[in-house]
C-alpha cells in the first residue's frame, strides 16, 4: 500500500533522480482529453494554469509519448517549470501493477503488458512514475481535498473515493494508505456491470431524470457500503458539481461527501504520487 503522509518537508537534496523536488509535472492522461499542470505537492496546488490537449487518436504509447514529450520541453520555459530532474506523474486509465499495464481503458489495446514507467522515461529523459486514473484523483481528494482531516492529515479509518463519468472509478485507501487498482465499477448490479447502470454517461445517455438516476446510486453504494464499511465516501468526477441533486437524498449509514478538487484530481494525486516515489522517500 502506498503511504500518503511521508514527511513533506522536501528540502533535502540528493544526487540525481534521487532529488527530492517539491514541484512536479502531473499529467492527466483520459480517452479524449489530456490535463497537466505543475503541481506545489506541498500543497496540492497547481502552479502553472491546468491545461489541456487532445488525446491522440488511437492513443498508442508511442503517439501518447510524443504528446508527453512536447508537453515537458514546452515547461522548460515557463517561470513555474519543474527542475530539470524533477520526475514526472502520469494517471493513466489502466491497471498499474510495478510500473506495468495491465489493462487498457479508452486508450490503445498496445498499453497492455507495457512496463509503461520505463517506456515513458525512456522517452522523456527524466523519471516517470505512473498510476490509474482513479487511484490518482484518490490520492489528490485523501491528502488535499475532501478526505482531508485534521493538521493537514487524512481521515482515520477506510476511505472510499467514487468518481463517476464515463465509467465509476474506485479508490480505497485504509489509515491514510492506497490499495491499488480496485475496479468496484465492475461489481455486478441486477446481472450488469455497475458504471453501465450507475454512471454518470448512464443517466445522459438513458435519459434519467435526478430522482431515478438517485435509485440507481443508492442501490450501488448500499451494496459498497455493505461489502466494505467505509467510514467516509467521496464522491467525484464532473458530476459532482452537481451533488446537490441527490447526494442529500441518498440514505446510507456512511458519511459521504463530493470532491473537492474535481477536474484537477487526477493531475493533482498524479504529481504527489511522483513526489512519493522519489527514491530519497523508500
């Protein structure tokens, strides 16, 4: 499991890729669109503007790598760039097991069985660390957003973090640590797979009205609630700027509460796992 809390600190230097920078590049990698910004990870605050650019079409690893790769020589001379050795986070939509892909979602069938953290640092000339998609914009809500508690700590206990959008991405995290690579959108409701009855492209797409689409959420995170006992649910993706429609309206024995940081949750949790990958942190 991945530890949230390291000292934060972050100002003692090392030789090489093992400089410990408080500043990294988070990239935000999606079916469609790419985000990234540098990221304070002392923070969670982005230090350039969030931007954005089309993913490439097919996203094979090698089109992704040359769109990485004009992205990080475009931050060499911007006031906010990172250092020059300053490693890179990358979520991408996919299983990551030791830096390797194991799935593939809205992006090329070719990521599969990738050592993905290799081929991008490869590419890139600078370390490249390398998380799903999810575990990312997790990771960002745990430590910065809204399963932050007290003095800038996570919340005790078994934190579940939804994200609803296309698909239902999932990220658990117990005491402040990650379980990578749960896919709890793939639980089956009624014989069907969760994020194709409870997703937010589920409501657009059937037509649900606020009060029907609210069913279908409270099936799903009564079924979660029962199999894990979390103490807090987050609940994010661009739908959750809407949370007033039916967050209040859901009748569960768990607090559960919207993201705070929506759409720069991925680019965010994305640089902080760079920063907690640095090999002065083993």
């Amino acid at each position: 499991m991945t530890d949230l809390h390291p000292d934060d600190s972050a100002t003692r230097p090392t030789t090489g890729w093992s400089t410990l920078h408080r500043h990294h590049l988070g990239v935000d990698i999606g079916g469609t669109m790419t985000k990234y910004a540098v990221v304070d990870t002392a923070t969670g605050t982005p230090t350039t503007p969030v931007l954005q650019v089309p993913t490439p079409a097919p996203a094979t690893p090698e089109a992704v790598g040359d769109v990485l790769t004009v992205l990080v020589e475009q931050l060499h001379s911007h006031p906010q760039a990172p250092a020059p050795d300053a490693s890179v986070g990358v979520a991408l939509p996919a299983i990551i097991r030791r830096g390797i892909a194991c799935s593939a979602a809205n992006i090329d069938a070719a990521w599969i069985g990738l050592h993905v953290e290799q081929f991008l640092t490869d590419r890139l000339g600078r370390p490249v660390h390398v998380l799903n998609d999810a575990d990312a914009a997790g990771l960002a809500e745990v430590r910065y957003g809204a399963g932050r508690g007290t003095a800038g700590r996570p919340v005790a206990g078994t934190v579940l973090v939804i994200t609803l959008g296309t698909g239902i991405g999932s990220a658990l995290f117990m005491d402040g640590k990650l379980v990578p690579n749960l896919e709890l959108g793939h639980l089956e409701l009624d014989g069907t797979k969760a994020e194709t009855q409870a997703s937010a492209v589920a409501r657009e797409r059937e037509g649900l009205d606020w009060p029907a689409y609210t069913g279908r959420l409270q099936q799903y995170f009564s079924h979660l609630e029962f199999l894990i006992s979390p103490d807090l649910i987050i609940v994010g993706g661009g739908i959750s700027a809407r949370h007033e429609h039916f967050l209040p309206h859901l009748h569960l024995d768990t607090r559960i509460v919207p993201a705070q940081l929506r759409n720069a949750a991925g680019i965010i949790g994305a640089a902080r796992h760079a920063y907690l990958s640095a090999p002065s942190l083993q």
